[in-house]
C-alpha cells in the first residue's frame, strides 16, 4: 500500500478483488438429462425439447430465451409482476416452477462445494437469485462444446516445378484423341470420393476396390520413393568429392490450389509432388551428365506410366461401379430366389467386376480414411458368406 502525503493509505488502481473476478466467470456443472424429477401435473401443456434435465421433458432453455425476450430479460420473468389475463401468464408460471425446482436441486445435490462457488457465488446463499452465474450441460465432455471444433479455414495448395507433374495432376482429355486419354490426379480425387460414398452405403464390390487402389497407390508410392533414393544417392556421392550440385528446379513453380484436402486426396498430393521430386532428379543426373540421356529418359517415362496406370486404373473400376452403385450387402440378405446372385456372377464372369475377398465381404479389412463398421450381426454375416458362396462372388483363396 501507499500513503498519502495526507498519512492515508491509498489502493492501487490496478490491484484486482479476487471476489469479483472470480464472480465474473461463469460456474459449470452436469445435470444428466431427466435427473430432476418433476410432479405427474407438471407434464401438460408444456413445450418440451428431446434432452432435458427435467424428468417431464420440459425445454427450460427455450422457454427463458423466448420468455426473457418478452419480458425483457430473465430477471423480469417473474410469475408476481405478471396479471393472469397476460397470454404468456401460463408459461411464466411453468417457467418460475421449474426454475425453482433447479436452483433446489443444485443446493440439494451440493453441486456449489463441488464447483468452489459456495464462498464466491451469491446465488448458493440467496434462494431468489437467478442462474445467470451457471452454465448446465448434460454430460462432461459437452462441457467444452462451446470450445468450437478445429476447422481448415485457409485453402491448401502445392508447388510444382516440372511439366511432367502438371500433366499428372490435369491428365489428358483430348476428345480427338481418345486412345490417348487418361485421368489426372484431379479427377482420380473426385472418383475416389464416389467409391467411399458407395462403400460407406454398403456395396462390397466397391469396397473391394477402394481397398485394392489403397494398394495400388502405395506401391507407387513405394516406387517413386526407392527410385527417387537411388537418384539422391548419386547427387550425394558427387557431393562429398568436393564438387557441390543442386537439384534443378523452376525459378517460378505452378501454384496449384487443392481446396481442403483430407484422406485419399492428401496421399494423392502426396504422390503428386514427390513425382515432381522424382523428375527433378532425373532431370538433373541428365543435365549434370551422370547418366546418360537414353538411362534419364526411360526413367521419366517409367515414372510416368506408374501415375497413368494408377489413375486409369481407378478411373475403369469406378466406371464398373457405377452400373452397380446401388447395390448393399442388405440385398445379399433379401435375395431370396437367387436372381441377383446368378446376375452378379455372369457380371464376375464377364469380367465386368471383381470377386469380393471374403475379408472384406465381412469388414475384417476396412478402407484407411474413412470410418467403416459392420452394422450386421454374427449370424447375419455368415449367412451373407454363405449366398456369396453359393453364387461365386468370393474371390478364391484371396484376401484383400
């Protein structure tokens, strides 16, 4: 403290009361839905919301948001400022009720020692003061719902240096050249989001082949990575004679924006740049003139031919799939006089679609980005092996 040149002392301004800031902040406590137990007279005639804490349902928070919006606030919903001849009358006296039925099962329950208030919130002492100082939720973990959730606000984008990636990324689409054409990674994003949405609805077919492109696009992956260790390792050893190269690349790289990216689309991105990479490299053992132009050459085109046939090959199956995109294992089950079962087999046999393997038939092998759970039961399964069996729809000694 300081002191007056009177003799008084004098408070600092800056010097917080610990009473009011801690009164400034709300109190968070857990009622479970319906533990407060109303009277049998006191569920009619009232507004009620699907989870309350109220046993008879009754939609408290509603009420004293409408209700506070009439009357001007919550402290002016009061049952003895309010003449019986008033429409909302009724409403304001279910509301007084109700609220005095909770600030007595908070006292009752000893929710206040619990959450420290007793000492600091007047409304534990003074039966009459409102709730205002206490947020309610109705389990612990919706507690920190008011927290957000974490969200991708800014847009993603890659860099790519080579011409070669691009062409990746756009594919070719030349309607005069058909024989030519094959999908970019552009559109190979969008098919991988048709064949989720059909696995997601129940089609084993296209579960089968989201998981066989998962194992596609890791062995590219793998190549493109082994290849690409190779090709540094070279650069390396130059290096450490003494003579310091560094890998080519675009004084002004193609910024591509990829939206908000997740799941198969990153990994696709992922392939994407480190074929950039992967070219770079090549590019610069030939420009450098550590291999020769004929060994640099059948790598760019070895590279490439990975990424077209993992995209061309995707592109075919979901073409198949689509004939078949309404198709669930629930038909399996309601298939009574086989006609779907003897159609999808003359399908396998015409090569028009692949056999299922029996893990995932069963959800034993569920896709990586996507979350997949069996809604059948044990028996149901079994019988559900058992018709893919009898029709030919399992793949032979294969699993996924």
């Amino acid at each position: 403290n300081l002191i007056s040149a009177t003799g008084s002392k004098i408070r600092p301004v800056y010097q917080l009361n610990p009473r009011s800031f801690f009164m400034s902040a709300k109190h968070r406590i857990v009622i479970p839905p319906y533990a407060i137990q109303t009277p049998p007279e006191w569920s009619q005639k009232i507004p009620t919301v699907k989870q309350s804490f109220f046993s008879n349902g009754y939609d408290y928070n509603g009420e004293e948001k409408r209700l506070g919006n009439l009357f001007g606030g919550v402290h002016q919903i009061n049952i003895f400022s309010v003449m019986k001849d008033n429409p909302e009358y009724e409403a304001v006296r279910q509301f007084s009720s109700h609220r005095q039925l909770l600030q007595k099962y908070i006292r009752d329950k000893r929710l206040a020692p619990l959450m420290g208030a007793d000492s600091i919130n007047p409304f534990f002492k003074n039966a009459g003061a409102t709730l205002e100082d206490i947020e309610i939720f109705m389990s612990a973990d919706s507690k920190f719902d008011s927290i957000g959730k974490l969200r991708d606000l800014q847009q993603d984008y890659m860099l790519l240096h080579t011409k070669q990636a691009v062409r990746a990324w756009e594919g070719m689409n030349d309607k005069n050249r058909i024989r030519e054409r094959w999908p970019g990674i552009r559109y190979v994003m969008a098919l991988t989001a048709e064949l989720i949405k059909m696995t997601q609805d129940g089609n084993p077919f296209a579960h089968a082949a989201l998981i066989k492109f998962e194992h596609e696009l890791s062995q590219t992956a793998a190549f493109l990575k082994d290849e690409t260790d190779k090709m540094r390792l070279l650069v390396e050893r130059v290096n450490t004679s003494g003579i310091h190269i560094g890998v080519v690349e675009n004084e002004k790289p193609v910024s591509i924006p990829v939206g908000h990216i997740r799941g198969y689309g990153f990994s696709l991105i992922q392939l994407l740049t480190a074929y950039d990479m992967y070219i770079r490299l090549a590019k610069t053992l030939m420009l450098k003139g550590l291999l020769e132009n004929s060994v640099c050459n059948k790598i760019i085109r070895e590279g490439g031919s990975h990424i077209r046939r993992l995209n061309q090959n995707l592109y075919l199956v979901t073409m198949k799939m689509r004939k078949i995109k309404n198709l669930s294992r629930h038909d399996f089950l309601n298939d009574e006089d086989g006609s779907l079962g003897k159609r999808l087999k003359t399908a396998i046999d015409e090569k028009a679609v692949d056999p299922i393997p029996h893990n995932v038939l069963i959800y034993e092998t569920v896709p990586q980005y996507i979350f997949l759970r069996s809604p059948f039961s044990a028996a149901e399964l079994e019988k559900m092996t058992a018709y893919a069996a009898q029709y030919g729809l399992l793949a032979i000694g294969e699993e996924a």
